[in-house]
C-alpha cells in the first residue's frame, strides 16, 4: 500500500504551547517515515488549506523541529474560520477533497479548541458522505481549558502558570504601596465563558485574607452590591484588595460589565473593558485609588513561563495523534485523563469528536468558593498539578531565542480558489 | 566611638529588584556588624520613621536575607509621600531627629527615585541646619530609568526586559492569527515623561518590518494622522502591526490620549487608557480588529523574569551604600557608571544626591528614530547589555518562593506623632 501524507493545522486563539504539540506531531512523523508519506501544514489552519497554501515540514531541519517545543504563537500560521455545515453547502468540502487527493492526504491533523474540533469533525465526516478516505485526528488546545471530555488541555497550565505568578507577584507590589498609595488592583484575565484562568489565581491564596481577595467568573452572576461590600472588608481588613476578573463576567440576566465591541467569525463578542468598568465602579462607591492590569495576549503567549506539565502533555498530545492515526482511528480527540491516586499522574485516551465539538466545560459550583469570590479546596487540588514545573526556553542576548521556520509553500496543483 | 545604628527604607513604586538592594545593604550591615550597630528598616518609607514603625532587621535570619534577593514588592512596605521644605516648616523634620535620637540613628540609607532622592537629600540636610550628625545615603531604584548621573537605575533593567520578551511573545501570537483575525495589538507599558521602558521593547525588532512596528514615546509629540498612516503601512507591509506605547504619551500642546483620573502625592496625574484611547483610534480610521493589553504593575513586579545585569546591579548598590555610609559619606546616592569599553562593564561611583533630586533623564533624541516611532542603534547599545542574562527565583509547588519576613516593629519610645 502507498503511503498516504499527512497534513497538520493549527486553529483558534494560539497558546504558549500549541508549537509544542506541532513539535510532537512533526517529530512523531518523522519516526514514523516508514509509514507515513510527508507531513504538510496548513498555512493559517484551514484557509490554508481551502487555498491550498501548504508548506512542506519536511524541509526544516530537525534542530528548526526541535526548537518549536519552545516557542509560542503558531508557527504556520492559525485562523478562526467556521466551515459550513455539509448539509447546508458542500462547496467548502468539495474544495478540500481537491486539495488533499492533489497531495494524497490520508491524515489530518487539527490542533485547536471547541470550534476546531467541529472543523475536524465536519473533515473526518467527509470519508463517509463523500467517499474520500481521510482520518482526521483533533489535537486539543485551548488556554480556556473548556473542551470536555479531557482532564484539561494543552496551553491552560502554562496559562494558569502566568497568572498565578503574576497575581502574587502584583500583589506583593500592591501590599507594599497601600498604606499611602494604591489601595485596590484589578488584573483582566481571559476566559469568556469558563473561570478556569481566572481560578488559577486563586491557587495564590492559601491562607485567609491573603491575595487574590476576590475572583470573579463568568460562571457566577455579578452583584455589584457584593462585590463592593468585599472590597471594602478587604481595603479594611488586609489594607489592600486584589481583584482578578475574568473578561466574560456577567450580570445575572446576561448584561455585560463592559461594551461588547465586535464579533468574530464564530460570532463570540470581542470582550474587553471588564477592568476599568470594575474600577470605575470601586472609585466611585469607596472612592479608594486602583490601578488595572489586562494580560491579554501577555498571557496566552507567555512561553517564558510555561509550565512543564503543559509543555510534556502538549507535547504528548501531538506524538499521540500520530500514533492513533497509524492504527487507523478516526473523528477523534486526544484527551488527558488524570490517574485517580493521590500524587497527580496522567495518561492519554480518546474522545468521539462528535462529543467534543461545540461544548465547554464550565468550571463546576463544587470549584467555586460559596460566596462565589473564591475557588475550594477541590478546585486547588485540580489546579495545581497542572502549573507545576518550570520550562524555560533557551536565550540569546537577554532574550528568549525564537527563531522562524522557513515554512516554505509547495507549488500548487489546483486551480485557485476563493474564500466563500 | 560607641557605634551608631542605621536606618534602611524603601520608597516610591517599587520594583522586581527593590528588595535585593535591601538584601545589599542588610548583608553588608551584618559584614561591617564591628563599625555599625543594629539596622533598623522604616515599615512604608519615611512614613514609618515619622510615626516610629521600625523593624528591627537583625531578627530576620541570614536565609530570610538572602531570600530578599528573589522577592519582588517592598519587603517593609514603600510610601508615596513628600516632605516639606526645611524652610517652610521644620516639623517634620524635628520629629526626624526625635526617632533618630531615640534610636541612635547614625545612617539613612533610602532607596528610591528621583521624589524619593529629594527626601534623601532633605534628611541630609538636618546635620547642617539641625545639628543632628546623620549620615544620609541615596540607593537608586525606579523602572523610569529617569534618574540622573547614574547609567542606569537598579528595577529598569528587568522592566525592560519585561517588556522586551512580552513584546517579542506577543508579536508572535498576533503574527500567527493576523489572516483571519487580530491586526493590531497594543502594548501600554509605564512611562510618564520618559519614554525608557517602552524603548525596550525595540530590541525585540531586529530587521526593518518587524514587530514592534510603531513605539510611542512621552518625548516626542504624538501625532494621530502619522500614526494612523504607520499602522496602516504596517498592516498593508506586514499583515498586523504591533504598537508599544508609554502611557505619558501627549499630543505636542501636552493633551493626554487619554483622560486624567486623579493626582498622586507628588502631584502626578495618575494616567492610564492610553491602549484602548489608540485602539479606539485605528478602528474608526481603519476598522481593523485589535486587541490591547496594560503591562501596569506586572511589569515592574515580574521577578520572575528579571535581569540578571539588573539584580547584581540592584544588589551592588545597596553593599555599597553601608560601605560608603561606613567611610563617612553623606548626601549622595551610589551611581552605576558604564565603562567605556567594546564590552559592557559597569562599577559604581557616587554622585552629590543635589544634583539628583527632582530631576527626570528623559530619552536622548539621537536614541529615538528620525520618524520618532522607533529606537536608533545608539539605544540598542545602550539598552541591551541592561536585559542580558536571566536570575530565576525558586519555585516551590509552581510557584515563585516569595516568603514574607517577621518585620517586627521595635517598642516605641518616642510619643504618637500624626502626619500633617
């Protein structure tokens, strides 16, 4: 039997580590050579590929491979894009089938979070209601840890990593200048429908009264009357309070803190504002001075502060994907399941697509403190394995060292083709 | 001569190495434990002398010392505050001498910025006007860098190199989703009236057309339509365009982007919206899709990434302001002077703290480029040796491994004293 190739994608918002699950995947190949033909990616995730835009990995040398364990962004190029559904259009299908029988395609690799993985679903149904024989594999990335069925996903640790650190180290700042400066400090983290980034400050916390003294999570319907009542028993019992606010806090009856200001391509509201709208509202009723923060993308890229947990499963979870492809699995994701002993351990399964696409996984109530400002105990002992260890990436003259691949297109053999 | 005790306080914002210059002056008190008699360290800056909160250092052990190197934050708390002129009223500083009497103070070591210097060289001043003999040492420390007659200031290095590998990570995320999605990204880091901080992040440009595309300076006079017309260009030449702005930046009548809140101690607007003031901007020029993050007290608090360059040189001053102190030095501060070689080098000199107070060191225009949206080759030079190398705290479970001190405060012995 010939050798089928195989074509990678990177998908969605890009997280610290999702190169490293690229790394896995290519590294994976590579050993697998035997079996497997090429290894395309897509440049810019499925566009990449509906254009026919695909750069041949087997021309990075394996230091260049190697070195996209440790640096982040998407080193071919992501997208956010919604296929639509086969039944409404084929249009979209019928062009990828074009593309992968020009550079005999047999594997697909999709490395993304909830609406990626509906792409990879709506791809791996191609070999049935189209006859083209594709497997597709999803390989799971989201710093918002919402895909369900899997412990958690590659790019929160490191995510989780970054805040934590960050929250205690603005807090020690914060707790130094209260007595004659600023008195409240509200750091924007992520997360519009899930808390799960905004938990992991909480893991700063061990004692009561200590930082963060408030959390809010989309999870919990905001009371600004509660809110503000917590911040002044913070302000007067610590001297200080830090807020870490996720950036999809609500109203009970949906009302967001801050203007929406667009929508992408998924029709997600582009958030943003929650902080200031947070310390307009504590100047006003307490009239104490504050300062924000808002991670942003600081967060979400922070590989010089990954954590070593996320690094190995992002890495793993690439490998794997080549691995279950190989013995023929189809519509599936790669998960993380976490060994129920008491020292944290995990290993990988797998996941139905079907089952995955299109949900989150909210954080549980069991997570969420009872006033709904913290997080428990239980959330803690989930937490915390995921941050552990630290992962540095090489540096250059002060500065990580991130070099570019040469992600050289291939010449194209079918006709051009414009977006719909 | 029965030995004269000193007295250590931290002062103004305070930064990721702040504590190691304490860690410098303590270590070297306990070297000198024959010529100098206990150290005491102010709870928040001069604040805590005035009302007599002392800690007593000796009681903290020898691996809590040295723990200060790798804790970012004011250990015994900072103050944002400033005293009166001698002329127009003494009380304060009769209440000076009431402490320093009370406790046999002989040595002032401040460490803080160009306010900070000014407090310094006013306690200085007692021994003359007031006949009190105190000795009175300035440490540097700001992340403005606006400190003048010293190379640099101990906390700008790791600021900047904050910023430099922020920039770089994040250029690599808006580069990776550009296609699809986000053009332009907004940095707002720090920076009032000099432009240092933001300056950093141009090391991360190496080669013409890449990221930072667009730095904003407070030195030079912020011009929207040659702003707008770059991140276009920036846009149309590279696919997204990074912009790292400092916060002070002004319209050239001296309007603010963004709107004043509220004044300091010092009497420093407390600035801050210029990010979403400048995203606001480029979407009604330009519609492009952006997204925005404030560094705020992330950047001048992120040990975890500080500079190695900066943590020895923070570590530096602090062991040499005793040893100075111990020679019979008054009214200086300790400098960092360059040496004037292909390689960078750095020693330490002093300079009369007269010649230091209330004075900012703004960028040179020959390191700002000839558009005024980027740094020259001059600045380079200057700026990289000052992020070179990387000084990790130990992590414990995750995280940093921040311990708090005992900071016991000493019994009074003076009466209560209110602050004017």
């Amino acid at each position: 039997m010939a050798k089928k190739n195989a074509l990678y994608a990177q998908s969605g918002g890009v997280t610290a580590v999702i190169n490293t699950s690229a790394c896995g995947v290519i590294e994976s190949c590579r050993k697998n050579s035997d079996k497997m033909g090429i290894l395309y990616a897509a440049q810019n995730g499925i566009i990449g590929v509906l254009q026919e835009n695909l750069i041949d990995t087997s021309l990075e040398s394996d230091i260049a491979v190697a070195n996209l364990r440790h640096i982040p962004g998407g080193a071919f190029g992501s997208c956010r894009y919604k296929m639509k559904d086969i039944a409404d259009s084929d249009s979209e299908y019928k062009r990828l089938i074009e593309v992968f029988k020009a550079h005999n395609i047999g594997y697909f690799f999709y490395n993304g979070g909830g609406d990626s993985a509906d792409t990879c679903l709506k791809v791996s149904q191609i070999s049935k209601s189209m006859g083209y024989p594709i497997q597709a594999i999803h390989i799971p990335k989201t710093i918002d840890n919402d895909l369900p069925l899997t412990d958690c996903s590659p790019g929160f640790g490191s995510v989780a990593k970054y805040v934590a650190v960050s929250t205690k180290e603005a807090s020690l700042d914060i707790a130094s200048m209260a007595a004659s400066s600023t008195k409240v400090f509200i750091l924007e983290v992520m997360g519009r429908h899930a808390g799960w980034i905004a938990a992991a400050s909480g893991l700063v916390a061990k004692n009561q009264g200590e930082p963060p003294h408030i959390i809010l999570f989309p999870e919990v319907a905001f009371d600004r009357e509660a809110f503000i009542t917590e911040v002044k028993n913070s302000v007067e019992q610590s001297g200080y309070c830090v807020v870490v606010a996720s950036e999809g806090v609500t109203y009970g009856d949906g009302g967001l803190l801050s203007g929406s200001l667009s929508e992408d391509a998924f029709g997600h509201k582009q958030l943003g504002g929650v902080a200031p709208a947070l310390c307009t509202m504590v100047k006003n009723a307490l009239g104490y001075k504050y300062h924000y923060a808002v991670a942003d993308y600081l967060q979400r890229s922070a590989r010089h502060l990954a954590s070593k947990t996320d690094v190995d499963q992002a890495y793993a979870v690439g490998q794997a994907a080549v691995e279950k492809a190989l013995t023929g699995k189809n519509a599936i994701m790669v998960s993380i399941e976490r060994n129920s002993t008491s020292t944290y351990g995990w290993s990988l399964g797998e996941v139905p697509l079907s089952s995955v696409a299109n949900r989150e996984k909210k954080m549980p109530r069991s997570f969420i403190s009872k006033d709904g400002f913290g997080i428990t105990q239980e959330a803690r002992e989930y937490l915390l394995p995921l941050i552990a260890g630290e992962d540095y990436p090489p540096y250059k003259n002060g500065l990580p060292h991130y070099p570019k691949l040469q992600n050289k297109l291939i010449t194209k053999r079918c006709k051009q083709w414009t977006l719909p």
